[in-house]
C-alpha cells in the first residue's frame, strides 16, 4: 500500500511539474503580448499604468476564481507580480513624447544614480538631453541656452548654492525643478534664482526602480503652473503618480515619517552594536515580522551615511521633533519601571483610538505582507 | 493610423484575458493535484513541507525560464505564492499521527487562539484532545489523567501560576510544555512542578497562520528528551522548523529584538498622535517603504495592550535596555543638535562595519519586499 501511495506521489509531481511548466510557457506568452501592448501605446501616446484597466480585470478573474474554487487572492497576487514585469518591459519600448517641440533638458548632476534614471527616461521620450556635471561646469551657460526644463539632482547639501549659481544663466521660459527630498529651501531658491516657471519634485522612490509606474512624484508649484504641465504630463505617461503639495506640509510629514524613521534606525542599529547582539542567532530566532523589522532597520547601513545626515540636518523641524519624541520615550519607560501596568495599558488604548480604522487596515496589509516574506524563507 | 493603434490594442488586451484565464485554470488544476499529493502524503506520513524538493523544482523552473527570456524570478515568485496556497489546503486532509498509542492531549488554556489552533492541530492528526478552560478546572484532575501530552496555552501574567497549580496533577509519564513568549520562568515553573518530562516551546507566529509550513517553534529541553522526542516530530511533519535554544539565550534575544520593537513602535505610535499627524495624509504621501513602516508601528494598535504590556513587563531585561538604549538616542541626538556632521556620519560607518554583508542582504530582501507592496498599491 505505502509503495502505491510513493507511486502515486511521484506521479502527482511529475503532473505538477508539467503544469508548473505551462504555466511558466503562458507567463512568456503573456511577456510577449505585453511588449505588443506597449508598442501600440508608444504610438497613441497612452501612459503605461492605467489604474481603471487594472482594476477592472483583476474584477473580473477574482469573480472567474470564486467559480473555480480558487482563492480570488491567489490570482489577483500572480496577475500583479506579472504586471510588474510587464511595466518595467514596456519602459524598454520608450515612450511618447508630449512636447515634441521642446528644447534639450538639461539635467544638473545628471550622472548622480537619480539624475542618471531622469536623463534615460527623457531620452526614452525623444528629448534631446544634456547632462551638466561639474566637468562640464565651465560651459554652463552654452548648455542651459534653449532648454526646455533644467531639473537640478544634487546632493542635499549643495543643491541651493547650485541653484544659486544657475541665477542669470536660464532663459525667462525654461522650467526650473529640482528633485530634492526637501521642498522649502530649493523652492525659495529656484524662485530666486529664476523669473519663469519653476516647480519642486520630490520622487518617492530610489533610482533602482525598474519602473516609474505607479511610483509617487510630490509636486510643489512655484511659479507658472500652466507653463509646466506638459512636464508632468510627460511623468504621468511614464506610469507616476502626482501628489500636489504645499513645501511646508511636505516638509513636516518628511521629518516625521522619513528623518524620524531614519534616525530611530540609525539607533537602533547602533544599539544592537553596543548591546553586542549576534546578527545571525536573532535571524535564526525571527518569525517574519522580526526579520522585516531587522531587514528594514539593517537596509539603512547599506547606504550612504552622509545622505541621511544631510536629510535630517536639513530639515528644519526634524531636531527639535526627535527630542519631543525622546521626552515621550522617556515618560513611558518610566510607567514602566513603576511597574504601571494600567497606566501603560490606558496610553497604548488611546492610541489605538486615535489610528481608529487604520490599526486594522495595517495589520492586514502588513499581514499580506508577512505572508509573502514567510514565502521566501529559506530554513536551514 | 491611430485607429489601427487602437484595434490593435483592444484585440491585445482581449489576448492578454485569454492568457490570464488559462493561468487560473492552471491553479485551478495545481491546487486538485496539490490536495492529492496531501493525501498520499497523509497515507506515507510525510511532513507537508520538504525544502529540498521545493528548491530542486524551483531551480529547474528558474533555468526553464531562463531559456523562455522568462525572468527567473518571475516564475519563482509565481510558484512560492502557489506552494503557499497549497500548504492551507494540505492542512484541511489531516495529518499522520506519529504516536498512534499516546494517550489524550490536553490543552490548557485551549479556548484562546493559539491553544485552538493546536487543538484543531492535534485533532487533525488524530489524538484525542481536551480542553481545560477555567470552566474546566473543578475538573482538572480527572482531565489530566492518563494525559500524554499537557500543553499550557495561557496569558503570560497567569502563566506561572496555572503551571504550579498543576503541581501533583500529571502523571509521571505526562509530557508538560508551554507556549509562552519567554521561557525562563516558565521552564522553571514546570521543572518545579513536574517530575516526568518537561519541553518549553515558543511559536514564533500568531494564531492567524493559514498553516504551519516554514513557520519557527523555538525549543528548550527542560527534561527527557528521549520522552518528548515524538511529539517534536508531529510538529516537523505539520510543516515547523524546530529551532533548539536555552532559556536565556532566547528570552535576551526576545527582549532586544520583540520588546524593543514593540516598545518603539508604541513610543512613535504614540508621538504621531501627539504631534498631530493627519494618517491618511501621511499615506498618500508614503512611497511604499514608508507606508510599510507606518503599518508595521499601527498594526500593534490593532491588538491587545495588555498583551504588550505583559511581555515587556515579564522580561527580566528589556526595561533596563530600554534605558541604554534612551542613552544611545539621547547621544546620537546630542550629536546631530551640535551640527557635528562628521560625527554622525563616523558612527554610522562604525554601525555598518558592524553589520557587515548582512546590511546588503537586508537591503535586498527589503527591496524585494518594496516591490511586492507596490505591486498592490492601490491609487487615488
């Protein structure tokens, strides 16, 4: 009997394996039909994402997999991790140009990782593009002459001294914008330094992305709105996604999502240091969620110090947040250390009434999450 | 031209659903073979998860892709969000009882979550289970009588307790183990309070886990190994990794890695609601590292205070690191008030020197895990 159920299994897995291989023969045909997709929007102009599509087709193969006795979430989990790959494809085809008139770009620190992504996608859409590095500084004024857009992406510490530097040098219709991760100052400069359209960017994502879609772009309007909307315009059809803001509120909620979770990062790392912690063991001890929370924090020390000191030193409401933050820690450690059990309960309760209805929406995204995590473990 | 264009993309996407309904029907069919392999497993006895098939069958996919110009990636993505799927239906066949003679397996505390799911567990595998609730206990004696198994499921306040009161109670042969989070007390406690086998167990996951496959119990020998040895492999063929470890190993690592995390994330759950911030504004600000960040702090609030409280307040560490940890805040803060740059960016470097290649691997796998959470982001 057992030796008829070995059987049996080898022969469900060879049946297994031979569906796992259709499948993979459809996800290449569904690559090559995405690639035609992308051809025919490069010719009607037609950005890559289209919210509504997708919407609407995930609808309806979850209502197909209710019929099937497949969870719908099943489907709709491959279909999106296909998706991802059919938009970084698509990029590969180009894109339509929206201001076909248009002068160069000139992109200032274009051979920075960011810069570098910008000047491949205007070139991607038919812009004649130039890159102004500090090779290239001494012919400044030849390359800025006739421009269409000067997108400045520059390190935080230097970008308003650049900008400054940029005063006298555009013609009164190019587009100023920078691509900062603050807004007030280089806004203040670019308005300064120039008397045409300006706008301030702040991409939402690193320069490894393989793709703009669906990716957040924040834009701060300085000056001439109407001047630069084919700018964004150009951003939308590479699949991102524009969130208008003023650089006082973008600023804020940057401190205290970003630099706040920066340097409670940065302190955590150098807690575990200190504290002599056993990378290794914690990670052999981690259910998903620590693992996350350990990668999350760990991420941070694969990148560039010098970045994160100059996002947090730049903001200007970051510093004294980060003490009223400490001052906060500080109260709770005590209701602790009274051994306040209540007390403790009491805040964590008031807290949880204040998220409201997001506490349950992030449990189950970030569950969503861990399960996708708790797929790739790799035991051992 | 245009019009062409246009045909031509509705006839694309027409193709496009016809690929993708094949897809499902592909599942469709895994998922009836995935259930058959349950049964033969279910006759042979075998763990529903075996890492070395599961890694073969990926590695000849990814070549496969590879030849297809399939990105391998792709297809494993695909497979592991299938097998996941496939180890929640293996659970619904049952499982091979590794010791068909092993008298009742009680479950105190088995009316919480967790104590339910390792009741259904264990039924699934064919014990005979019983619950003692505190309804139950004017009749505990006779519940735990001719007991192999005694599992204590029970809030970690009144964990210690409820192990004394089994004092006397258990069989000589009875194995006793626990599901508490720290391990040091309450393996003291069972060692205090029985005589025959003890095993302090901790299950790194919560009671909303579709499965046991790939999911982490910790494990600390109190007693007698060779007696609870079997009831280790019922745990192995549901699908666990078995992590062995001491009671003071893991309760230091719990503290520095659990109630720290949790610890922080109530302090900055807390400093959002204190310093005003608008959530959802916040949201449709984040870029999807952000947004993971902000759910992995506001999922704690989706469940219980009292819960947390506990944790932290039984560890016999985690306050006074919490205190260290303040200093290092404090210092590092002091730092960035002074504008010393230079210093700020030393300790970092001192920090990622410290984590060495495993920053870059936290950088990886959180970057895979950004892609998947943009992959559902949902738009407006």
């Amino acid at each position: 009997m057992n030796k008829a159920a070995e059987q049996s299994l080898q022969g469900l897995r060879e049946r297994i394996d031979a569906v796992d291989q259709q499948l993979l023969q459809l996800l290449a045909q569904r690559m090559a039909l995405v690639a035609e997709v992308g051809e025919a929007k490069h010719v009607l102009g037609l950005p890559i994402y289209v919210p509504e599509r997708e919407a609407a087709m995930l609808a309806q193969r979850r209502a197909e997999a209710e019929v099937l006795g497949v969870p719908p979430d099943l489907i709709e989990d491959v279909l999106r991790r296909a998706m991802r790959e059919s938009y970084r494809s698509e990029k590969d085809t180009g894109f339509k140009c929206v201001n076909p008139s248009a002068g160069p770009v000139v992109v200032v620190g274009g051979n920075g990782q960011l810069g570098k992504l910008f000047v491949q996608m205007f070139r991607l859409s038919g812009y004649e593009v130039k890159v102004l590095g500090r090779q290239q500084w001494a012919d400044a004024d030849a390359l800025l002459k006739g421009a269409s857009v000067v997108v400045v992406s520059v390190p935080i510490a230097t970008t308003s001294a650049i900008i400054a530097d940029l005063k006298g040098r555009l013609d009164h219709g190019t587009i100023l914008c920078d691509l900062t991760s603050i807004k007030r100052e280089p806004l203040a400069a670019m308005l300064d330094a120039h008397s045409g359209p300006v706008v301030g960017l702040h991409p939402m994502f690193g320069p490894d992305v393989s793709s703009f879609a669906k990716q957040l772009i924040v834009v701060c309007d300085g000056r001439q709105p109407e001047a630069y909307g084919w700018l964004l315009d150009q951003f939308a059809l590479w699949g991102a996604h524009l969130k208008p803001s003023t650089p006082q509120f973008h600023d804020e909620a940057m401190a205290l999502v970003q630099a706040m979770r920066h340097f409670t990062s940065f302190v955590y790392g150098n807690h575990l240091m200190a504290e002599n912690a056993d990378v290794r063991e914690l990670l052999a001890f981690s259910s998903p969620i620590y693992r996350l929370e350990l990668a999350m924090v760990g991420r941070l020390f694969a990148q560039d110090g010098a970045l994160y000191a100059d996002i947090i030193l730049s903001s200007q409401t970051a510093l004294p947040m980060f003490r009223r933050y400490l001052q906060r820690f500080e109260s709770a450690l005590q209701l602790l250390e009274k051994g306040d059990r209540e007390g403790f309960i009491q805040a964590f309760g008031a807290v949880a009434d204040w998220f409201g209805p997001f506490a349950q929406q992030f449990l189950k995204e970030s569950r969503d999450m861990l399960l996708v995590a708790n797929d790739r473990r790799h035991l051992g």
